[in-house]
C-alpha cells in the first residue's frame, strides 16, 4: 500500500484499531486522536517500519505499549496520553 499520512482526529470513532494497519508499509503518520477508540494498541504497528509519528492520544486504549514499537527505528513522536494505559 502507498498511503503516507492517516490523520482521522476528533471523530469520535469507537472499537479497537485494526490489525491490519501493519499492512501500510509506506505510513511516516498516524494520527487518530481525540476518538473514543478503546482495548489494546495492535502490536503490528511496530511492522510499520517506516513510522515517523505515532499520536493516539485523548482515547481510551487500555494495556501496556506494544513491545513492537521499540524497535521502531524512525519513530520520533509517540503520543499515547489520557488514555487507560498500565505499565512504565
């Protein structure tokens, strides 16, 4: 897939991201904040090597961040605040 930038902020959108954002290669920026999305951010974001920003602020995930997303190479902004998030 060619798709660069997905920016889909204050839509109040609800459920879980799709797994299947792992599939967009070519992504440098999600941003999906100020939505209602909930459970888990989906380990296969961390497949997205290319992603340069990350911004799910202001939502509702729950759990830890993805051990994925450490080893994202070219990630320079992750924004995951005010959200239910555990962990360190």
């Amino acid at each position: 897939y060619q798709l660069e930038y997905l920016s889909i902020p204050g839509n109040d959108f609800t459920g879980t991201l799709p797994a299947t954002l792992g599939t967009l290669t070519k992504l440098t920026g999600f941003f999906a904040y100020d939505n209602s999305f909930s459970g888990p951010i989906p380990e296969e974001l961390g497949l997205v090597e290319s992603l340069e920003i990350l911004s799910l602020h202001s939502n509702k995930f729950s759990g830890t961040v993805p051990e994925s997303l450490y080893n994202l190479r070219e990630l320079q902004k992750l924004n995951i605040y005010n959200n239910a998030m555990t962990g360190t």
